[in-house]
C-alpha cells in the first residue's frame, strides 16, 4: 500500500472519520475538516510507528500537515 493510501486511510477511517463519497481532496485543508492538535500529535505518532519515518519535531509546520498532499511529500523528503 502507498504511503498516500495508507496516510489516507488512517487520516479518514480513524482520525476524521469520513465516507470515502465524503472525503476530501488531497490538498483540502485537513484544518477545515476536524484536524487540531491532538488530532495531529496522532497522526504524528501512526506515521512514526506505523509507516516507520522519523519526522524531526522541529519540522512541524502547519505547511507540513495542512494536507494530505503536504503531509506524504514531507514523508517522502525523509524516505
């Protein structure tokens, strides 16, 4: 599975719960859909322990988790 699906899945199944005819598009804000602090301290941790990318803390940026888009090609700039 790609990191997009698999970030895409967790994002929408579990974190911002969302039909797949009502998710967003990948570079909607995830801000606009539920997306707050402690909702982005978890994603954090699943795409450290699930999909195994060290993201460094300084580098978070509300640039790098406003979307889908930003997020996977922050993930993959640490591949």
């Amino acid at each position: 599975m790609s990191d997009r699906q698999q970030l895409r899945d967790y994002v929408f199944g579990e974190l911002l719960p969302l039909s797949n005819a009502n998710r967003p598009a990948d570079d909607a804000s995830l801000f606009d859909h539920g997306l707050d602090s402690l909702r982005l301290m978890q994603l954090l941790v699943f795409v450290e322990e699930k999909m195994r990318i060290t993201l460094p803390d300084h580098e978070v940026t509300p640039e790098r988790v406003e979307t889908i888009d930003s997020i996977v090609g922050w993930i993959e700039s640490h591949r």
